[in-house]
C-alpha cells in the first residue's frame, strides 16, 4: 500500500495564516537521492567549467525574469519586508551567482607552482577536483540567499547538490527547486529534500562528501559530530554576537541610523546584525537619544513600504524574551520598548533597546536573534577591544569613527571573520571577501576563492619527464649521507653556496 506522504504547513508568519503545504520527504528516500546524486555526478562534474557556467547563468536570468515573485515568496514565508526580501536575500544570491561566472574558471584552474630546487626537473601543480555529493542544510532567516550561494558554489566546483532548506521556511524551499527545475538542470544535479530536523539528520547519516551547514550552533556541534564519524569534511555557518564599537568622534547621526539598521533589519534575526553596542562613554547620552529618534520614526508591519517585519520563527520569540526578563531583574533599563509581560501577541515584537546591561547578563553572552539590542558606555580603545572579544562567538563586529588608522587598529583587534568599518554587515555582500566566522561562529569560509575551493579536493600534482634514469633520493643510498649532508647545509646555511651545491649534487648524482 502507498502511503500518504507527511505534509509540510506554510504558515506565513507575519498572519498567522497558511499559506500551502508542501510534500514532506520520506526518509525512506534518501538512499534514492543518494543514488541519484550520484549517477548525475559521472555527467556533471565531466563538463567543462565553462559548461557549468552556462548552466548557473541560465538559473540567474530565470531568477531575474522571475526577481519579484521569487521576492514575494521569501517576503511571505518568513514575514521579512519585501525590500529585504529583494535586497538582502534574492539579490546577493544574483550576484553570488555572477561573481561566479566572471571568476569561476580562473579560480578552479589547475594552477602551476614554483618546484623547489631539491625537487630539480620536476614541474608542480594544484588541479581542483570536485568531491562529489553535497549536502547543504539551510536556515530560515535568509532562506534563499544561505541556500541558493552554497549551491550554486558547489555546482562551479563540479558537485551534485542535495538541499535540506527549512521546515520553517518550507515555500522558499520549493521555490529554490522550481528555479532550478525552469534554469533545465540535468536530473539529479540538484535535488531538495523537504523536511524537518529528522530529515536533515537522515540525510546526514546517509554519508554525503562534504556537508554544507548554516544554523544554529547546537546543530551544527550536532552536525560535525555525525561527520566526523564518516570523517565528513564540513563547513559550518553558526551564530553570531556581533559587536558594533562607535566612537566619539564618529558621524553620530550615521552611526544611529545604521545602528538601528544593524540591529533591526530582518527583524534582528540575522546572525550578523548588531547584538551588542558599545559607544564611548563622552557620547554615549546623545547617542542614545539620536537613536531612539531613530527607532521611532520606524515602521512595522507587512506593507510594502514598511521598515521592520515580522519574526519567523515562534520558538524564537521565547528566547528573546528570557533574555529581556533576566536583564530586568538584573537592573537592566529599558529605553525603547515594552516589559515582555506587556507584549502584545503575535509575531511583531517591539523594537527594544536597553541600558545598565552588563556582561553577566544573558543578553549579552547569548545570540537573541530579535529586535533587541542592548547599549554599554565604555571609555578607551583596549577596554572596548576586550569588551567585544569577551563573546564565544566572532562572527562580524563594526567599528564606527571617521579616524580610520583608529578604526583599522581596532579591525585587527577582533577576534571575528569580519569587520566592517562605518556600516555594518554588509562584508557578506561583498561575493570577492570570505564569509565565516572565528570562536562558536563557525568552521571554515566560502564566498570568494574559497567559496568554490571547499568544494573540490587540491589536488598536488608533481610531474617528471621520466627520461632520466634514476633521482637521486632513490636506491642506493650508499655513500649518500655525507654528500648530502654537504648539499643540504651548502643550500640552508645563512649564506646559500652554490658552487658546493651543485659539486655535491652532481657526486650524488654519480652515485644514483
Ligand atoms: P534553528 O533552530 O534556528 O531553526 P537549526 O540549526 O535547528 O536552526 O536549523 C537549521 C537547519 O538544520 C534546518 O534546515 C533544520 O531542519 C536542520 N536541522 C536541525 N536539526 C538537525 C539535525 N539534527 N541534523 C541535520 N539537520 C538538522
């Protein structure tokens, strides 16, 4: 008998309403998938770079031509504003997918390298070769953007893509299918499997090449466990806490409006947005009242020209409020904002700013992951750099000043994988930078070289002519030692000697 498969709800957050439901995969599948993946990956990772590329520029002008529907699905299955639907999460992934193509051949080009003189004749290269079947496991917060680059990244390399989006986000997922269904991909090069954690888990025991993760951190320590038992290689994008530094002698109005940019957008549910703010103690009160200025003049809602959108995740909503009620019974102040026991239901929380926080609170160790974003005065350059490294966490930072031999100092202070200096976040749109994080932010980067390169085994080549008869490493050794002994400390000494070099080589060479 054919069972039913399980459905997946849509619920669109910022409503309450579904909105759809989607096929659930049976776990039953995943070897199927597998299998498949497999048999497309003989064909796929035959072709040319250049062939793939033609490939991913057809999946980009489907996703142009289709810019706006696609736009509306992540606006609607997450509760984001549309604008940071379309700026935030379609367009990176657009020009993810350009940066590839300008720069995809030269980058996955077997490369020559110098050969060391000890190595004499001889020719070196590095050649990348794909692995084979990627996982990527996705998130809901950028569900396009967080899904469609890893793939897409790994498909240039030469693998064949198994994407497990979230359940929470379950049309996006569809959608990211759809796309690469109408861009005419050969069967199996890309497959989604659609489900919850069960399924994200069935699929990474079912022994992938390489596991592509973006998450939570309690996941992704789950994640590299199951692999580590395979010896699975991983990449893993977890959370942030990321520090926004602002000086006194920053452009204060600026540093307001991208703070609450930085902490607002998406609702705060991004795992780069400001989560801790540090301004310098002689500016600290009008900062403050510039950005509740800020703050208020902010719109809420689902309208299209609406600022702050929805929360997506309900559990995430419960976290956020822990961490508000633990730094008010600590004495924590709020400035913007409601008391959790004064929240309205629903997915929309207030934009909230708190004061007297410090760094015993919850809000200050933990990821929120929401609309709140705490404020702590501090008063010199070596207070503040401790103050943003006392985190497990390094994903992004910000350093905000117009002094910027002050603001590279502190750049290369942070413990993170990345700072932005006078804006925040958006070091990730930039596809030419590495994008990772350091501490419990995560192992390993993509975007730029690296992007593809994860996904390709470095192959070293060493190539002789073999015309000549022996080497001189080989059989026999005998009344080798001393000869080399000479050759070796004649090359290494602090003073190179090559006449001794190339006397000592040439008797060894006898001897071979
Ligand atoms: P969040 O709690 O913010 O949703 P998660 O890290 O739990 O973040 O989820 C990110 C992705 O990982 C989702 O696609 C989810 O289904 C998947 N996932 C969750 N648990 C597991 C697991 N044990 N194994 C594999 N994938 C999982």
């Amino acid at each position: 008998m054919k069972v039913a498969p399980e459905k997946l709800k849509v619920i669109a957050p910022a409503t309450g309403e579904q909105i759809g439901e989607i096929d659930e995969t049976p776990i039953s599948q995943v070897d199927n998938f597998y299998q498949n993946s497999r048999f497309a990956f003989n064909q796929w990772s035959q072709l040319d770079v250049s062939e793939r590329l033609d490939y991913l520029q057809k999946l980009k002008l489907v996703i142009v031509e289709q810019m706006d529907e696609v736009a509306k699905v992540v606006a609607k299955d997450t509760g984001k504003v549309l604008t940071e639907a379309l700026i935030a999460d379609v367009m990176p992934s657009i020009d993810g997918i350009d940066h590839i193509c300008k720069h995809g051949e030269k980058v996955l080009k077997r490369r020559k390298v110098k050969t060391s003189i000890l190595l004499m004749g001889k020719k070196s290269y590095i050649e990348y070769m794909p692995r084979g079947v990627v996982l990527v496991i996705s998130p809901w917060n950028y569900p396009f953007q967080l899904a469609m680059v890893p793939i897409v990244s790994a498909l240039a390399s030469g693998n064949t893509v198994i994407l497990k989006p979230s359940e929470v986000t379950p049309q996006v997922g569809k959608c990211i299918e759809d796309l690469f269904s109408k861009a005419g991909f050969p069967e199996g090069v890309v497959q989604v499997a659609h489900g919850g954690k069960e399924v994200g888990a069935a699929f990474t025991n079912g022994k992938p090449d390489y596991i592509f993760f973006t998450g939570s951190v309690r996941t992704g320590k789950i994640i590299q466990e199951v692999a580590a038992k395979q010896l699975i290689p991983t990449t893993l994008e977890l959370g942030g806490k990321d520090p926004m530094i602002v000086f006194a002698d920053a452009h204060l109005e600026r540093a307001a409006k991208g703070a609450a940019w930085a902490a607002f957008t998406n609702s705060g549910q991004v795992c780069m947005s400001a989560e801790r703010l540090y301004v310098e103690k002689n500016v600290y009160h009008s900062f403050l009242s510039l950005l509740k200025k800020e703050i208020s003049a902010l719109k809420q809602g689902t309208d299209i020209d609406s600022d702050v959108g929805s929360m997506t995740f309900p559990a995430q909503i419960q976290i956020v409020k822990e961490q508000l009620t633990d730094a008010l019974s600590k004495g924590a102040v709020l400035e913007a904002g409601l008391p959790p026991e004064k929240w309205e239901d629903g997915m929309f929380l207030p934009l909230t700013v708190v004061t007297n926080v410090n760094h015993d609170m919850k809000m200050i160790q933990e990821e929120s992951f929401g609309p709140i974003i705490p404020v702590i005065p501090f008063e010199s350059e070596d207070e503040v750099v401790a103050l943003a490294n006392d985190s497990v966490y390094g994903l992004n930072a910000s350093v905000w000043t117009k002094d910027i031999d002050k603001a590279r100092r502190i750049a290369s202070k942070l413990v993170t994988g990345a700072v932005v200096i006078n804006d925040a976040i958006i070091s990730i749109a930039n596809h030419g930078l590495p994008f990772g994080g350091a501490k419990q932010s995560g192992i390993g980067r993509y975007h730029g070289e690296a992007g593809l390169r994860i996904f390709c085994h470095e192959k070293a080549i060493v190539e002789d002519s073999g015309r000549k008869k022996s080497e001189i490493h080989w059989y026999p050794y005998k009344g080798k030692y001393p000869l080399f002994l000479t050759l070796l400390k004649s090359y290494f000494q602090k003073q190179r000697n090559w006449l001794t070099f190339i006397n000592s080589f040439l008797s060894i060479l006898k001897k071979s």
